[in-house]
C-alpha cells in the first residue's frame, strides 16, 4: 500500500517565481515555437495579431498582452468565465506584473483556434513534478505539455485551477516580460538604461531626463524586443493589485444586462429556429417509435426529427417547439441495466462491500498495519455513510446555437472546454476541426456540467439535419433528468482506539472513486494504521465532474467518522482533531483561527450546537463550524464560520465570495439534494422537487483568510464545498444526539 503524506514538499522560492513557465517553448501550428510570449522562433505577434489585435492602433505585444492607441491594456486569457471573477483575477495578476493603471485593463477571452492552450493547468493535474523544474529543462517540459495539451484540447476551466496555474505563470509571466520589453523600447529610443526607466500606471518614466510615455507609445517597438527568459517577478512587498479586493471588470456588464451568455446567442444575420429535445429517460435506451401527428401542425413547427437517443422539435419560438415536443408520444428501448429503483442501486453497492469484507477490494493507499492495530485497540467503532446522486443544476440551461452548412460548422455555446466542443461539434458532423468555429460567451454556471460535450454533439446533429442555425435549449427537467451526475455511493469505516481515545486504526472501504485520486486519503492526520479501499460497483446514471468531486463526498465521510472517533474517545471534535495535526503546522493555525472566530467554547443556547469539519482541497485548507438549533426538531443554522489557507489570495473579495457560494452549494446538496430512481429514470424534474436552499434558511458567513507564506497558492471555486455538509450534521449531533449517516438532511427529519 502507498504511504500517505501529511504535507505536500513546498517548492522553493526561486522555482515558484522565476519559472520560465509559458516563455518557454511550445508548437504552435505550422511548425513555429510559442507558449504564451514564446523566445525559440521569435514572438509570434505576427501570426495572432490579425486573430486577437485586428483593431485600429492596436499593438500585440505578446501573446497575452494588447495595447490599443488609447493605452487600454487588454489581458488575454484562457480560461472561461462562468461567474467565479476568473477574467478578472488574470487580469489583474498580469497587470500588476505590468504595472498597468487598473481602471485601463480590459479582459478578452482568448479565441477557441488552438493557439491558446492552458499548459500549465495540464502540467499541474498530469505531472505536478514538472512545476518544480529547473530553469535549464523548463523549456523542454513546456514545450513538451504544450503539445500535449494542443493534441489533447486542453483549453479548460475546472479544479480551481485558473488562478494557481495558469495565472501564477502565464499571466504573470506574460505581464513581467512585456514590462521588461516595453522598458527596453523606450531606452534604445531615449538613449537611457533600462534599468533607470520606471514603469507606473501603464506609464514608463525616466525621472533624471523627466522624460515620460504612455505604454501605447512604445507597444509596436516593444514586440521587437528580445524576449526576457526569465522576467523578473515582484514580491509580494511590491504588489499593487495582487492580493487587494480590486472592481471585477465582468460586473457592470452583468448589471447593466449586456453580457452575453450562451443562451443570449443572437448571430448577427440569421434568422434563428429553436429546438427543444427529449432524450431516452433510461440510460442507454432509444427511441423505437413515435405519434407526431399532434404536434406536427402546432404553430411555428418547422420539423420534428427522430434522432435515433432522443426527439427534437424545431419551431420558430422555443415556446412552440416545447409545446409541441409535449404532444409528440414516444416510446423506447426497454432498459438493459437491472437497476430500476434507489434501493436496486445502493443494493448492487452493498453487495460490492460485502464482496470485499474487511481485507478485499483494490487498495487506493495506506500505511503501517491497519488490520493489526484495529485487533489490538482498546475500543473499535464502525460506521457507514451513504450519499445519493446529485444534479448540478446551473442557473442556465444547457444551450448550445450550431449552423452547419457548406461544409463549415459554426457553434455559439457555454463550455468549460471549448477546444474539446469543436472536436467533439467536428465529429458529430463529420467535418475536420479546422472547419468548426467555436463562439464562447459568458457561462450561467457550470459546476462541472459543462466540462460535457452531449449537448453540443446534439445542437450540431440538429443543424446539420436541418441546414439552418438552430438554437437548442434544454428544459430544466431535461437537465435534471437526463443529464450526467455526481454519483452516490456508500463509504464503509472500521477504527480502532488506544487507551487514551486516540484514533490508532482507520479501515475505510466505498465504490466509486473518480478525481482526484487523494480526497478519500485522511493524510492531514497523524493516524498511524489507515487502509483505503475501493470496491468498484456499477453506476447506473452517467458521471460528470461536480463541484469539488470526489471531495464533495469523501469530505463528508471522512469528517462525519473522524467526529465519531473523537465523541467515541470522550474527546472535543476540534480539539481531537488538533490533536492529529502536530506535524501540520498550516491546518493546525487554521482551526485554531476557526475556534477563535466562532467562540467554539463559548455556551451556546439549549439546544443550539456547534460543528466542525476541515478538509484540504486543490490546494487550499478549508475549516467550517456551523451553529445548528434544534430546540423546533429540526435543523436550522444559526451561524456559518470559514477559515482558509490558499497560500496567497489574490482578491479576497472574489475568494470569500467563491467559499461563501460553494458554502451555500454544499449546504444544499447536505439538506435537499437527492435524485431518486423510478423505473430506471430519475424521479425528480424541477426546482420544486429537487430543491435548493433558501435565502431565509442561510444564515450570516464569516470567511476569513490566511495568507501562509511561500507555499503553492490554491483554489477557491471548490474548496468551500467539502466541509459543509459534516459541519452540519456534526452539528446536528452536538445538539441532539442524532448522528446523521445518509444525506440528504431534511429527509431524516420528514
């Protein structure tokens, strides 16, 4: 078995800010060597200016950086913007590093062509090893990754990766070298050294001549310019932006209404239809016949298509095409699959447990002699847990507007993959990649679901049928339905304790294990005997990435048990845990920041109850407590705390937001979420039945920051997820005894 680790290696400070990261080498198409502001063939600027740059008086000064005639900074970044500030952070890391005048950055969403790829977040999630690399091998493992990550598509927004890859080395290295290359265009033309040149709200100033220029004015001599290899980067005692709560620049757009998401698609000159689809209700069945004689002379339909897995309705309104797709009757395939209920499913999972016992199954990691110990402990507990299937259910509908026509394939969608949709639009159609044009808007949430491609797949296939643009819009029950999932499952725990209440033995056996590879591993605690098993069992609904994957579910478990172990020792919950963190110094200051902001040994009212909960996910340590009153029988927060460790945050308003939404995310999931299993099909459809929590059911969220130093910086998208649903139910049995083993919440309350 593997041995945890309780602490991820720090890399040093020179490795961390003076990578060569994205200036580097990488394959651009047609031979020429590029990675962000590429130094083996030159600066491509020639290439990507009439892609990116194709304004009057706009200047590319690297790939990532544009300078208009009115000295607006434009900051070209990869990563899509689905409501976390992404755009925004990047902008502002690589405008501090360009010692930019905030108020004149904008953010522009690099184009889907291929030739931005995010190299970095690959090399992060492949082989995190590489981020530690010499100076003298990095070009050969950018160069390396980015052709990985051409031939793989990777142009993708997801685990909290944006910022901690590809802004810690893209943006900021792309910001530090164009400072230095804009200095070194204003020296040759002053006659002055480049060092003697100060670069301050997008102004370069040589104070001994009294000289100064906006950036604007040396922007086309400074694509000229050498690029630096290694530019230098700032310290954090220098940083003007990084690190403060800085205006989002995607924020007035959203408030005036004119931003645009993929559902907004309105393609200037043509006259757009509307589809509305039902796909097969069971997993891998389809259509075997249909009844449209009702539908097919309902106003505005235009066609209705049998499309083999699922029934299309093209209208002239969405209105009418989903009116009409209600009349239409359609029969399926009969299921394959034996699961047909809840119960045959969390059945097919417990036989898989059974099947494995206490020694089976494959191991997933562990050390020292789990078994062993466990025969020899003072006191042994076991414990399972059980989570159901959840929806993402973003606040926009997946949507996605294709026309296919004249051997070209054009597609306005909401995608976290924008490079893996064109291939996937490309084959669905039969046509070469190069000949499908991605448009990339705004997203309305994601959470993961749009990291798929089923329904751009769909939206095309559509087109193409018809030979007009057709914009395809699901219906929430469609997407509730008939979409893909974060699995259930059941989590099985044995412990084992040593006379003093110490955890000693720690069993832990379940059945799916997806990403990451480390969410079921305890590794922050110091547990000298663990086993972590896997006792793989059938899925019976399609799995999708949701917020915070495998820690969504394995935050619960593991938290839930470790809270078991300490009420089983006699011991506090925080405190046990404090106890198992001495080789932990950054988790340890994190939960006691946390006891100090939520006065965790204060009294509380009769039966109001603290709970706690710590999980470390993409980098960054998340502790929750959360107040519960149960004097009414059921639970309702009275208080939400958060401390967290990213390393370094790099807008504390826009991280506290992301904890605070994935907070709130979790919470729902912990109380409402469930999709239950009815003749194979899930059961719940809309927002009445598969609920989401309320505002009045929100208590207030303190979120505070720790800045620990010259570590890795982490996430903020997910990371606040994991640890709310077992503060919760801890909290739940703080109050009242009840310990909650099987979400959601307000079920066992009913």
């Amino acid at each position: 078995m593997s041995e945890i680790k309780t602490a991820k290696p720090e890399r040093s400070r020179a490795a961390k800010w003076s990578r060569r990261g994205v200036i580097g080498a990488g394959v651009l198409a047609g031979g020429a060597l590029l990675i962000g502001v590429g130094i083996r063939s030159g600066n491509p600027v020639d290439k990507l200016k009439p892609i990116v740059a194709g304004g009057p008086g706009e200047e590319l000064v690297n790939s990532w950086v544009k300078i208009g005639a009115d000295n607006i900074i434009t900051a070209i970044v990869p990563h899509c913007e689905m409501g976390q500030g992404a755009h925004s952070v990047l902008g502002q890391m690589l405008a501090d590093e360009l010692d930019a005048d905030w108020d004149k950055v904008n953010v522009m969403q690099a184009p889907t062509d291929g030739n931005y790829v995010v190299t970095d977040t690959a090399r992060m999630f492949v082989a995190p090893f590489t981020m530690n690399a010499a100076d003298w091998i990095e070009p050969t493992w950018d160069g390396l990754f980015t052709q990985i990550s051409r031939l793989g598509d990777v142009l993708i927004t997801g685990g909290s990766s944006s910022i901690r890859s590809t802004g810690q080395y893209q943006m900021r290295t792309a910001g530090a070298a164009a400072r230095e290359m804009l200095k070194g265009a204003a020296a040759e033309e002053w006659g002055v050294a480049a060092a003697d040149i100060e670069t301050r709200n997008s102004m370069l100033i040589h104070e001994a001549s009294g000289r100064s220029a906006p950036y604007a004015e040396f922007a086309a001599a400074a694509a000229e310019q050498p690029m630096p290899q290694s530019p230098k980067f700032k310290d954090p005692s220098e940083y003007r932006l990084m690190g403060k709560s800085v205006a989002r620049t995607d924020i007035p757009s959203k408030v005036n209404g004119t931003a645009e998401f993929g559902v907004d698609a309105a393609p200037e000159g043509l006259d757009l239809s509307y589809a509305a689809t039902r796909r097969a209700p069971v997993p891998g069945t389809k259509v075997t016949a249909m009844n449209a004689d009702r539908a097919k002379d309902m106003t505005g339909v235009l066609q209705i298509l049998n499309m083999g897995s699922f029934v299309a309705v093209v209208a002239d309104s969405y209105w009418h095409a989903q009116q009409a797709l209600n009349a239409i009757d359609i029969e399926f395939s009969e299921p394959e699959s034996p699961i047909r209920s809840t119960a045959d499913q969390f059945a097919r999972f417990t036989a898989a447990l059974d099947e494995a016992g206490t020694t089976g199954g494959d191991k997933a990691a562990g050390k020292g002699d789990a078994d062993g110990a466990l025969a020899n402990a003072a006191t042994t507990l076991e414990a399972e847990y059980q989570v159901p299937y959840l929806a993402h259910a973003p606040m926009e509908p997946v949507n996605c507007t294709a026309l296919v026509k004249d051997g070209k394939c054009e597609v306005w969608t909401s995608t976290q993959v924008p490079l893996m949709a064109r291939s996937a639009a490309a084959e669905a159609v039969g046509l070469s990649k190069d000949d499908v044009i991605i448009h990339h808007p705004y997203l309305g949430g994601a959470f993961g679901r749009r990291l798929e491609n089923d329904y751009v797949t769909m939206a095309v296939r559509i087109a193409k049928a018809t030979g007009y643009p057709v914009k395809m819009i699901w219906s929430r029950e469609e997407d509730t339905q008939k979409a893909m999932y974060r699995p259930a499952d059941i989590s099985r725990f044995r412990g084992g304790l040593d006379e003093a209440g110490k955890l000693v033995a720690y069993d832990n056996i379940f059945t799916q294990r997806h990403d990451p590879a480390e969410a079921s591993v305890p590794g922050i605690y110091d547990i000298p005997n663990t086993a972590v098993r896997v006792a793989e069992a059938e899925l019976h609904l399609p799995f999708s990435a949701w917020r915070s994957v495998d820690h969504s579910q394995h935050g619960y478990f593991i938290e839930s048990f470790i809270d078991e172990a300490a009420h089983a020792a006699g011991k506090d919950p925080l405190e046990y845990r404090l106890a198992m963190l001495e080789n932990a110094p950054r988790h340890r200051a994190v939960l006691e920041k946390l006891a100090e902001i939520s006065d965790w040994n204060g009294e509380s009212a009769e039966g109001t109850a603290k709970g706690v909960a710590i999980v470390e996910s993409f980098g960054t340590i998340a502790a929750e407590v959360i107040e519960v009153d149960m004097s009414s029988g059921k639970p309702r927060m009275t208080g939400i705390w958060c401390v967290c460790d990213a390393g370094y945050v790099m807008n504390p308003d826009g991280f506290r937001n992301q904890i605070e939404g994935g907070i709130v995310f979790g919470l729902t999931a912990a109380m409402y979420g469930e999709l239950d299993l009815v003749d194979g099909a899930v059961q719940q459809s809309n927002f009445h039945d598969y609920k989401m929590l309320r505002i009045d059911e929100t208590p207030n969220i303190e979120v505070v920051i720790i800045n620990s130093g010259d570590v890795p910086i982490g996430g903020a998208g997910e990371p606040g997820t994991p640890p709310a649903a077992p503060a919760l139910t801890n909290a739940i049995f703080a109050a009242s005894g009840k310990r909650i083993r099987q979400l959601p919440i307000a079920k066992q309350f009913a």
